[in-house]
C-alpha cells in the first residue's frame, strides 16, 4: 500500500521542478526583454492561426505580453479563411494571382464587412481580456492606408487584379500617438484609394501592408506569422529549414517561390531594405510563436536581415522552395 505522505512529497517536487522550469525560461527572457524594450515591432497576423480559438488566445496573450514588458507591437491583420469562408457562403468565387486574391467590387465589400466588422473585433477582444490597451482600426480610417490600385505579373502578363492596391503612405501620426498612449493598434488590412470614389476600398495583402507599416514606423521587427515554419531550402525536406537569410540571396531565390511564399517574402525583402532592422517568418499554428521569436536565444521560423548569412544548403545549390496557402489578404 502506497503511503500518502509519499505521494504528497513526489507532487510538490513534481510542481517545484515545473515551477523552476517556467522561473528558467523567464531568466532567458531578460536580456531580449531588457533589448527590446521601448522597441515598435510589427506583427502581422492571418492564415490559420485566426481560426482555431485556442490559437487565437495564444496570439492576443503574446500581444499583451509585449506590451506589459514595454514593447510596442503594431497589428496589421488580414483574414483569409474567414473571407474565402464568407464569400463562399454568398456565392462568390475566390480566386488568386500571384499569391494575391482577385477582388471585384461586390467582392470588396464583403472583405470590408469581415475584416472590420468581425476579424478585427475579434482580435481587439481577445487581447483586451488583459488590459484594454487595444483599439481596433481600418486602414480607411482617418486615411490610415493609402493605396494605389495595383496590378501583377502572371507569366509575364500584367494581370488586372480588381479592387486590390499597394500601400503608398502611412498616416504615422495616427499610430505614433496611439503607441505613446500605451494603447495597441489592430489595422485590418484595407485602405483607401488616392484619387479613388469615396467609400471604395482596396483589398491589400496584409503582409505586404503590415511590410509598410513597419516601414513607415522605422520599426525594430517586423514578424509575419503564416502557415508554415518558415522557409525551406529544399522543401519537402523539412530538415533544410533556413534559420537566417541575407536580402541579396532571398531576392535571387524569390522568383523559385511558392505563388503563396513570394508575397510573404517580397513583404520581408522590402522592409529590410527601407530599413527595419529584421523580419520574420515564423509558424502561427504553434502556440505562443510570438515569445518563442523575441524572447528566446533560439528563435523559430527564418529571419532576414542585412548580415550576410547564407544558409548551407543554398550553398550546396538547392532551391529554396515551399508550400504556402494563399492565406491572407
């Protein structure tokens, strides 16, 4: 026969041993505490990980952690499946070109509805359980995002897009002030046109509109949480993951891209070379990616940044290559 006192003895060490665990791994936190402090770091947020609730929690805590260890994290948001999800529902096809979703104008309307009427509500929500320091905008907003209309290349082809626009400014001072008030700005992803009818907007990728918020605030980071690890060397090898990547090497790689991959990493590419400091690819389906990235000697997912760092297995003369749903707008 067992003896309780035992038992009692084996789950208070089993409770301290967990407990010495966590008190480590806020040691390790420190010193990325101590260096990102006062820092603006941009994250954008879409794909799955909007889709489970349980990821959804995660994502808003990281969010209020940044901020109560005194970072300023910018959200920029799209919403994928929810729109796809809708559009569906009303009849409405989906189709993408060049890892970009073919917006008509009735189209347009409904990504409006469900990114500013449902998306975003549901993220300043979730992060506002810890504080209400969130406030949900749209990039139409006080003329938040500007955009023009923009096109693609298919094949060679320019191909018309529809209501689907490239960010050409930034209403920073909207931000800067919000961001100084201690508050967290959640921006979905659409934007007015220059030039345009008053009351249309543009559908803009999120990663590509979070890439210019980031850019616009001269940002530390700028972290894109997606559907896959990161990115491959030589997919389906999931043992070639590039940890770290310089701007001249992704940029030669970029064309050999995934549709889904180059809007991702055009965003990151772009940001790194108008300034920020780094960019992120990182998983959003794993819980608490977003600490995991900053807070962490380790980090996940690849990080582009100016050093030059090419990863062996592009040395070796395989091509970076990988599957990414068309996961965002």
């Amino acid at each position: 026969m067992s003896n309780p006192h035992d038992m009692s003895t084996k789950s208070t060490a089993a409770r301290l041993a967990a407990a010495q665990v966590k008190a480590e791994a806020l040691t390790e936190a420190l010193p990325w505490i101590k260096t990102f402090a006062g820092a603006t770091i941009v994250i954008k947020y879409g794909g799955n990980a909007m889709v489970s609730p349980e990821l959804q929690q995660s994502f808003a805590d990281d969010i209020a952690f940044l901020r109560f260890a005194g970072i300023r994290p910018v959200v920029v948001h799209g919403g994928g499946p929810q729109i796809s999800s809708m559009l569906g529902r009303l009849g409405i096809e989906s189709e993408f070109k060049a890892g970009q979703r073919v917006t008509s104008e009735e189209a347009a309307e409904v990504i409006r509805m469900v990114l500013s009427g449902q998306v975003n509500r549901e993220i300043v929500s979730r992060i506002n359980m810890n504080g209400n320091a969130a406030i949900g905008l749209s990039g139409e907003d006080a003329d938040l995002l500007l955009a023009h209309k923009t096109y693609a290349e298919v094949d060679g082809e320019t191909v018309d897009l529809g209501r689907v626009g490239e960010i050409a400014e930034v209403n920073t001072t909207v931000l800067h002030e919000l961001l100084d008030a201690g508050r967290v700005p959640v921006i979905c992803s659409i934007a007015a046109e220059i030039g345009g009818e008053a009351g249309k907007p543009l559908n803009v990728n999120a990663d590509l509109a979070a890439s210019a918020v980031a850019t616009a605030l001269k940002a530390e980071k700028l972290i894109m949480l997606t559907d896959v690890p990161g990115l491959y060397a030589n997919w389906p090898d999931t043992s070639s993951l590039i940890s770290r990547i310089s701007p001249s090497t992704l940029r030669e790689l970029l064309p050999s891209l995934d549709s889904g991959m180059i809007p991702k990493m055009t965003a990151a590419l772009e940001a790194i070379e108008q300034g920020v400091k780094q960019a992120h690819i990182i998983d959003g389906r794993m819980a608490h990616s977003l600490l995991l990235e900053i807070f962490t000697s380790e980090g996940i997912g690849t990080m582009v940044e100016e050093a030059e760092v090419a990863p062996a297995a592009l040395r070796d003369g395989h091509q970076a290559h990988q599957e990414a749903g068309n996961d965002d707008d």
